[in-house]
C-alpha cells in the first residue's frame, strides 16, 4: 500500500501528452491549447473614441466655456475625411476612428450637443476618452501560452485577433466498464439484492468535466472470462477506467483480468479513505485504473488519480485541483496511517470561508457528495482537527459561491 503522494507520482509517469487538432472557434469552449497564441495584429488596431462625443484638439479647450466648430461627423464603422484643425471638433461615436489632428473626446454630457457650433463646458487634456492603437494587445505579443483552457473571455480575445481557428489538444477517449453482478443498467427494474449502475454515468460526467470524452463500455458480471473479453474491447480507446472489483472479495476478479492481459500492475492499494482499493497499471500499453465499486470511492478516486492524468494528457499547465484554506465549523477526526478526503460544504460566513463536513460520511452515501464542494484535505499523520482550526480544502464545485449572496457585488 502506497501513500498519496506515490501513487500520484506514478499515475502522473504514464502521461503521454496528446497530439494536437485544429478546431473552429465556436468548437474551441473548454479545450486547452496546443500552441503560443502570437497576436498578428494590435487591438484596437488604430486609434478610437472611449465615448460618444466630440473629437477636439486638447488645447482648444483649455479654457471654458470654449465654442467649436463642428465639422463632419463619424460613426463606428466610418472612416475619417477630414482632419480636425484648431478651433473645430468632429462630432464622434464610441468605437469610431480618432480623426487626423484631434487628440481627445469631450463626452456629450460636458457640451450642449450643438449641431453645427458646440460649446465645451469642461476641459480634456491630450488622450482622454481615446482608446490608442495597441493599447490592449501590441502585434507580436503572446497573448496565451500552450496549457490554457479556453473559457469565453480567451475565445473573444481569439476572435478579436481574427483568428477563426486554433490549434487544441485532442480529448482523449476513456473507456468506462462498470463491473458486478449486483449491478443492471439504469431503467431497468431492480431485482432482490440488484443496484443501478450509478458509477458508469457518474464517471461519464467526471470525464466530460475533464475534459475527454468517456465512452461507455456497459456492464460486466462477475465472470473472469467476461472480464478478460471486456477489458480487449476497453483498450481500444486511450486510458480505461474500471469500477467494482478491485477489493480483497471472494468476486472481485478485475485485479486478475488486469493481470490475466500482462498488465504492469504499479500498485492496487493506496492509504486513503474513501478509496484504499483502487489499482493502477497499463494494458496492451494503455493507462488502466480500477476504481473502487463503492460510488464515494470512485468519484474519490477519479478526482485524485484518473482527473489530474487527464489534464496533463491535455497539456494543462494546472491540472490538479484547485485548495484554498477554510474554517472548519464542526471538528475531523480518523485513525492514524491514511489520509482523509473529508467531503465538506463552504460557506462564507463574516468574510471568512467555512468548511462544513457531511453529516453522512459513508463511502456509499452519493447525497453526501451532492451536498459537498470539497475535500477537507487531512494527512496520515493527522489525527484530529477541532471546531474553528484552518483547512486546506480541494474544491471540486465553485456553485457554493452563487449562495453567497445575489444582485450586484456592492448589494
């Protein structure tokens, strides 16, 4: 049995980054880049008004209330005639190009937003209220590296740069084969002693969250022979995720079918609770982990083990997740020699964010997972951890800050 830290170490050995895939932008939510982004050109790529109003030379309206000529107008899209020359201003619209010779924007609300001749009640100096070319992005600049997940604000930056391609990691494919005889597929009636087969589609979803793409491979009892044949299909796609099987039980059998295909068996037990039985190893040279049956377990164990192989597959610059500190609001105790994943729920009380354990911590409990955003991270050494002492806390789901409060972030 191996620690945390090892069994990490060696999952972590077996990446093999992916190749890359060339994707439209409105494919590209969510993927992680395969490649520098370098902007080809400067944003905004020429000089422009912050603000509907009037374009001017600085110095005209240095003192006020000063009168000027209006001689043309320009609307976003237009492209300047005329220069503006001292004594006289262009009527502009937010967005619009500065015009030669004008060197700031006077808002409407400091005119009287006269139509051939407007007077300035305040004065600008040089630069206000213009948006200058290369401002946000000079051309030639990295404006991403390889590693990042493209959310929407990095989609609007590619797509400002005129760019209607790029360059992403392709998702793996991971097979997901759920093993017992005590388990049928959802929809199907239960029989005396049957269970729904409630890993599969939660793992589907963790994959998906991961960034890959899960491919279901069903069901398979607990027959060595079905196993073996099983797990020759599973290893067609990139990595494959078992679960059930992988315990000391007079049935669990997925440990022999691993090594019935010449697996490289790299550990099958890690000192960490939930989730002590989870094995890890390749088949016909393709990462392979056997997750506990028990459905906290496996969730777990996809998290800590299977998740972080993922996102480095993918290239991710950051692919564990997230810890923060809390507050504990009730206290953590366990048995010495494994490290606990304490699921909590977090709240922000009095600015400080609290860590709330579970009433139910049973590793087959699910609705303690729907309830928690996180795992109160506690080391094999430690023993107790009382009521009001700081924690470091993985969080797994970011939903706990849409109960902090609603409306505007000053209400």
């Amino acid at each position: 049995m191996i620690s945390v830290e090892q069994a990490l170490e060696r999952v972590l050995e077996a990446v093999v980054p992916a190749v890359s895939e060339r994707v439209c932008l409105d494919q590209a939510h969510g993927r992680v880049l395969a490649e520098d982004v370098v902007a080809g050109l400067d944003l905004p790529p020429w000089d422009n008004s912050a603000m509907d109003g009037f374009a001017v030379v600085a110095s005209d309206t240095t003192s006020v209330p000063a009168r000027l000529a209006v001689a043309g107008v320009l609307m976003a899209g237009d492209t300047p005639q005329n220069s503006v020359q001292p004594g006289s201003c262009v009527r502009i619209m937010t967005g619009a190009p500065m015009p030669e010779g004008a060197n700031a924007v006077v808002m409407f609300e400091n005119t009287d937003r006269g139509l051939e001749e407007v007077v300035i009640h305040k004065s600008v100096e040089p630069g206000r209220n213009v948006r200058n070319q290369g401002n946000d992005v000079s051309r030639g600049a990295v404006v991403m590296n390889r590693g990042r997940t493209l959310g929407a604000a990095e989609i609007g930056l590619l797509a400002a740069l005129g760019l209607p391609h790029v360059e992403v990691a392709r998702r793996p494919r991971i097979a997901v084969l759920s093993t017992g005889d005590e388990v049928v597929p959802v929809g199907t009636p239960l029989g005396p002693g049957q269970i729904h087969s409630s890993n599969t589609h939660a793992l589907m979803a963790l994959i998906e969250e991961a960034g890959a793409v899960g491919v279901n491979c069903g069901n398979v009892p607990d027959d060595p022979a079905l196993l073996r044949e099983a797990l020759a299909r599973c290893v067609q796609e990139d990595l494959v995720v078992t679960t059930g099987g992988v315990s000391a039980g007079d049935h669990d059998f997925v440990k022999d079918a691993f090594e019935a295909h010449n697996a490289e068996l790299s550990f099958w037990k890690v000192r960490v609770k939930p989730g002590k039985p989870l094995a890890f190893g390749h088949i016909g040279g393709k990462p392979a982990f056997g997750l506990p049956g028990n459905p906290v377990s496996c969730m777990v164990g996809f998290l800590q083990f299977v998740r972080p192989v993922i996102r480095s597959i993918l290239g991710d610059s950051s692919p564990y997740l997230p810890v923060i500190q809390a507050r504990l609001s009730a206290p953590l105790s366990k048995k010495p020699g494994r490290a606990l994943f304490a699921r909590v729920a977090l709240r922000l009380e009095e600015g400080e964010v609290r860590a709330v354990p579970v009433s139910n911590d049973s590793s087959g409990a699910l609705m303690s997972m729907v309830g928690a955003d996180g795992f109160a991270l506690l080391g094999e050494g430690c023993t107790e951890l009382s009521e009001g002492d700081s924690v470091e806390v993985q969080v797994f789901r970011w939903g706990w800050q849409n109960r902090v409060s609603g409306g505007l972030p000053w209400s």
